[in-house]
C-alpha cells in the first residue's frame, strides 16, 4: 500500500482512479440535466430525491472527498515535476510536441475550480445548503433556479460554456491518461484511446451544454 503514496506512479495511479470517478459523476450530471429540457417536473422529481437526505448528503460527501484527493494530488505530482524538471513541466516536451492540454492540466484544473466554485453558489448552495441548515429561500425543486438563471441572464449561457471548454479540454487529456495509467499503455491502444478519450470528453460536454444554450436562447426571445 506504501507505494500508492510514495512512488509518482502509485500518485499517478490515484489521480487516474479518482479522475475516472469524478468523470462518471459528470456522465450521471449531465444526463440527469438534459431530463430538464423534456420535463421540468421529471427534472423535480430527481432532484427531490437527491435532496437534503443522509443518502444525497453521504454521497455529496464522497464527491468531495473525489475531488479533494483529484486536486491534492495533481498539487503534488505539479509540484514534483517543477522540482525535477524546473520550468519545463514534462521531460518529453523537449523531445516530441507535447500537446497544450497534456502541459496545462493544472491550469485548466485552476479555472475548473473557478467555475465549480461560481456553479455551486448558483445552486448547491441554494438548493441542498439551505435546506440543509434550514436558512430562509431554499428551493426543493431546481428546474425554476436553472431555467431562471439562463433565461434571465444569457450571458451566464456564455460563461458556463467557457468553463465547459476548460473541463473538455482537460477531459480530451484527462480521460487517455488515466486509462494508460491503469493499464492500457501498449502501442495498438495508445492512438485508440485518444480517439476514444476525445469522444467521452465531446460526448459529455456537448450534453452538459444543452440546458445552458437551449435555456439561454429560450431568454434572448423572452
Ligand atoms: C452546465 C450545466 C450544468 C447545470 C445546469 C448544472 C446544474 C446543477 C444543479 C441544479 C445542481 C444542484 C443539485 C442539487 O443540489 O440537488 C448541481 C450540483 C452540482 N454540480 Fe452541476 N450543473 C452543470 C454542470 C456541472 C459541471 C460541468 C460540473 C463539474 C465540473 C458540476 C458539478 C456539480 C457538483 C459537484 C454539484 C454538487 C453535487 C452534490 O450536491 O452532491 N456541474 N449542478
């Protein structure tokens, strides 16, 4: 067990875990957003459900602790590579053209960070935190709190889009490298997980975009 922490590759190997955790949250969030532009009250439904009870509030825990462990890893293995390389963050990129996304991963990280911590205020907070500490104006129900947000204020369609372009762009990385992390590395897979990690990642963004643009033009006609 000592190796998961003490060596880069046992770090690696829980970037890559907790990567592939957090990426089937987004593959849950994202589907379970689009049910909105079918039906507010099915959306309702679901995020009564996933309210303020010890299931939902267990699993909020556990997502943080995902994204605790992500970030504070990524921390460590950045601040690492500093150490052994100085400004120049990958020992390949004197060699071969390492790509944008694969050298920015911790900035790209950074402005993720950014949009969450804007995105929870806009909702979680209003919604589950709230109800949680029964403050005044929780809302139970999220379809009008989405729907308002977009359709009042387009420009919120814009800086979610920005945001879900940083995510996309870590993601085309993100999603290759954890997969050859845990074990696909050998050279027929190397160009398919690519492609492979480039269609999770357009798959899942282009779903997540759907409620912000479809809401955003739905308010430039109001
Ligand atoms: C762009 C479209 C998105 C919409 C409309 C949306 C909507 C929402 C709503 C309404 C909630 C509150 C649910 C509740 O508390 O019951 C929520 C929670 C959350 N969202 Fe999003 N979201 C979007 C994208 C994202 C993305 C891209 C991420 C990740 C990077 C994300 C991460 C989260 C997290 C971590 C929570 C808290 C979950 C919890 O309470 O356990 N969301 N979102």
């Amino acid at each position: 067990m000592y190796w998961l922490f003490n060596s880069s590759i046992g770090r690696k190997l829980i970037m890559s875990i907790s990567g592939i955790f957090l990426i089937l949250f987004l593959l849950f969030h994202a589907t379970m957003n689009l049910v909105l532009v079918f039906s507010a009250e099915a959306y309702d439904m679901i995020c009564e459900a996933l309210g303020a009870n010890w299931y939902a509030i267990a699993g909020t825990l556990v997502l943080a602790g995902g994204f605790v462990i992500h970030i504070a890893y990524a921390t460590w293995l950045t601040l690492q590579n500093r150490q052994a390389r100085g400004a120049d963050n990958y020992a390949s990129s004197n060699k071969t053209q390492t790509e944008w996304a694969a050298k920015n991963m911790y900035v790209l990280g950074l402005i993720i960070v950014l949009g969450l911590a804007i995105h929870l205020w806009n909702f979680w907070y209003n919604m589950q935190f709230k109800e949680l500490l029964h403050l005044e104006g929780a809302v139970s129900g999220g379809s009008g709190l989405v729907i308002g947000l977009f359709s009042d204020c387009p420009v919120y369609t814009l800086i979610y889009l920005a945001w879900l372009f940083a995510i996309w762009f870590h993601l085309t990385h993100g999603v290759w490298s954890a997969m050859q992390t845990i074990g696909f590395n050998n050279k027929t897979w190397f160009p398919r997980l690519k492609v492979i990690g480039n269609i999770v990642a357009t798959i899942i963004m282009i779903v997540f975009a759907v409620v912000p643009v479809y809401f955003g033009i739905i308010g430039l006609f109001k």
